[in-house]
C-alpha cells in the first residue's frame, strides 16, 4: 500500500500537507516587496479573524518554529519583576518553565504529571494564596498526551483574580474555537506547521494591543523581541531580518484552503471524525488509550504499548513506515506508549490505511492484540 508515495505524517507537525500548499513555493519573492509585504499583512490579518481578535490584538509573525514565539511571547510580556504560574502536565509545559528559567522571571508551577489537567479550583487557590503571581501560562492542548486542558475555565479564574493569561495554542489554534471576545488572554503562540497546515518555518502570537505598547523595555534578546518585530512591522510593513518567504506564501495557501474547508469549524469536523475512527479501530485491536474518553482531544492520540513480549517499538514503527504512514513515539514518563496523529492533510480513508498498518504490523510481530500490561493500567486516583 503507498509504496510509491512519501508517506503520510500521522505526527504533530510537521504534517503532510496538501499540493497546493506545497506548490504555493515554488517562486521567489523579495522581502522588501510590496507584494510579500501585503502577503504578510493578510496572513496576520486572517490569523486575528480566526481567534476574533482583530479589535484587541495584534499578530506578531516570527522566523523559527514554534518554541520561538513561546520564548519571544514570555521575553516580551512578562515585566522582569513578574512571577508567573505555570500549569504543566506534559512536555510542553516544562519547556515554558525551562524558557523562564533561562529568562530570568521568577515562577511557580501547578504540574500534574501526565493523564490530568490542571483544576480550576487549583488554580483558584493557588492566586488567592500567592498575590505576587502576576501571570499564568498554560498550554492548551499538551501534545505530548493529547490532553485538552480546560482553557476558558482558567481563564475565566485568571480573570477573575485580575491575572495576565499567556496561551501555548500550537497544536489547538485553527481547530479548536479560540475566541478573544469570550476569552481574555494577553498572549498566545501557535506556529505555521500544525492545525493551519502549513510548512515548518515561522511562528507567531497573538498580543494584546494595550499590553504590548507598554513592552518595550521586557525583552533580553534583541531577535526575540517581539515589541520591536511588531514595531518595525507596523512602520515598514515588513520583516525585521530575513523573513521565510516560501513558508508564508505557503501558509497563504494554507489558509485559503482552512477557510475553503469552513474555517475553524470545518477543520474540527474532519479531525473530529479522523479521531473517532482511530480510537474506534484501535480500540476495536485491544489498544487502550491513555486518557479517559472527556480528555481525549482531536489533534493527536496517545496509546498504551501492547503488552506482549514480542512488541518493541522500533520494529512496529518501522513496519507502519513500510505500510506509508508514519507515527509518532511516546513522550510520557511513566509508561510505554506512542501516539498518532490526527491533524494535517488526512482523512477517513488514511486512518483506515493507517489502522490496516497497525494490523498488519502486529501480524508481523505475531503480536494477537494491542492490550497493554495490566499494571499500566492502574493510574492515579485524582
Ligand atoms: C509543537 C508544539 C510546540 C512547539 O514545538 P516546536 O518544535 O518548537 O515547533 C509547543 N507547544 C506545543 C503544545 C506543541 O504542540
């Protein structure tokens, strides 16, 4: 099966991308010119639409993946005498507490481990306790388990206790409802190469115009700061250093194409439907899902390893690779696992392809089920 194509990513990004993105670089544009300049004005611009932030916010591109715009964000908001309140419960929010620390912000953390989200009524106590914490810093969807952690209900509490919120949306934003009216963040980061489906190369963040026009002394790193990009971008209508230009025409395209498909709306339809048949499939070979059912999000799935002793996974990963399709290792810290993808340019009929690989795969391995070891399954009470 798809021995002649390049196989299909079922990763967080990068992802596969459709055709027309891809050939959306194949020209050459100059940085200064006005005809790149007005491309980098309209993605901006469709990127606030698409949070309904035009009135209260304005977008940053920045060049680098996305930890950039994580890491430019928190340099260029957070006042050096801030303290900030990180909710991790994976990979992704340990970085941001790995950036404060090589910031310099003085923090605190909420960390759950892997399978829970942080509780409003945590964070609640946690800012009646602690007047000095001036921010709060939450990922929206952890891709390292898949987990969609309760954004508005956090950011309701934050609000409510006169806090700045801060958002890392990379893997949300574009298919999961962000609205800035309903939901009152300072910043939040996302990047080019996941839910829009564009390719690797740039990221950005969405900054509240009344707070970043008093944030010009925050930043430590001149390439890192994001009041100076937006500064100059809003005098010249360009990059500050050499921009990615056939990642952003690409991403042009790539919206075009989220708005040909309904938006943020229609782009959950489909992963919505893509998890569904995955977790449905998987389930249907004995793999169990490492989340209850309320935390699963549409974007990326983690699975329990199988227990059989046959099983590594290496060899399954290679022998899904061989199928055409490409899955993603775990990054959890306790049990075995590894995780597919459902975001990018993949429908119905690739997580049906992508379901006979795992089969066939286990066939291989002569591996009867996906069952996992029963001790992995016992997790914390919470
Ligand atoms: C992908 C991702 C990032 C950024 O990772 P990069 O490798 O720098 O692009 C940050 N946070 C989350 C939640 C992500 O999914």
């Amino acid at each position: 099966m798809n021995e002649a194509r390049e196989p299909y990513l079922l990763t967080p990004g990068p992802l596969t991308t459709s055709m027309a993105t891809k050939t959306a670089m194949l020209r050459d544009w100059g940085s200064w010119d006005e005809d790149f300049n007005g491309l980098t004005a309209s993605v901006c611009r469709r990127l606030l639409e698409a949070a309904h932030a035009t009135e209260t916010h304005v977008c940053v591109p920045l060049q680098g993946s996305g930890t950039y715009a994580v890491e430019a964000a928190l340099a260029t908001l957070l006042p050096w005498d801030s303290k900030t309140l990180v909710l991790t419960n994976g990979a992704y929010g340990q970085r941001m507490i790995r950036i404060l620390k090589y910031l310099g912000r003085d923090l605190t953390a909420l960390d759950m481990g892997d399978y829970f989200p942080p509780s409003p009524s945590q964070v609640d106590a946690m800012l009646a306790d602690d007047p000095a914490i001036s921010h709060v810093a939450v990922v929206h969807c952890e891709t390292s388990s898949g987990i969609l952690n309760p954004l508005e209900a956090i950011a309701e509490v934050v609000h409510r206790w006169d806090r700045r919120l801060f958002v890392d949306a990379m893997s949300s934003f574009g298919a999961l409802p962000i609205d800035a009216r309903a939901l009152p963040f300072d910043g939040l980061a996302s990047s080019a190469n996941k839910c829009f489906e564009g390719v690797p190369g740039f990221s950005f963040a969405l900054l509240r115009r009344d707070v970043l026009k008093d944030c010009a002394d925050n930043a430590h790193s001149l390439s890192l700061d994001l009041y100076d990009q937006w500064d100059y971008m809003n005098r010249t209508g360009q990059w500050r250093f050499t921009p990615p230009t056939q990642v952003v025409a690409a991403f042009a395209s790539a919206l075009d194409q989220h708005g040909a498909e309904g938006g943020v709306a229609g782009r959950l339809a489909r992963y919505t439907r893509n998890k569904a048949v995955l977790v449905e499939g998987m389930r249907a070979m004995g793999f169990h899902t490492l989340l209850d059912d309320r935390w699963l999000s549409p974007i990326i799935v983690t699975f329990h390893a199988p227990g059989h002793s046959n099983f590594n996974f290496k060899d399954f990963y290679q022998s899904i690779k061989r199928r055409g399709f490409i899955i993603y290792p775990g990054k959890l810290t306790q049990v075995e696992s590894f995780r597919i993808g459902c975001i990018g340019q993949l429908f119905e009929e690739q997580m049906r392809g992508a379901l006979a690989a795992v089969r066939a795969a286990l066939d291989e391995m002569a591996i009867p089920d996906g069952a996992p070891r029963l001790e992995d399954l016992t997790k914390p009470v919470f």
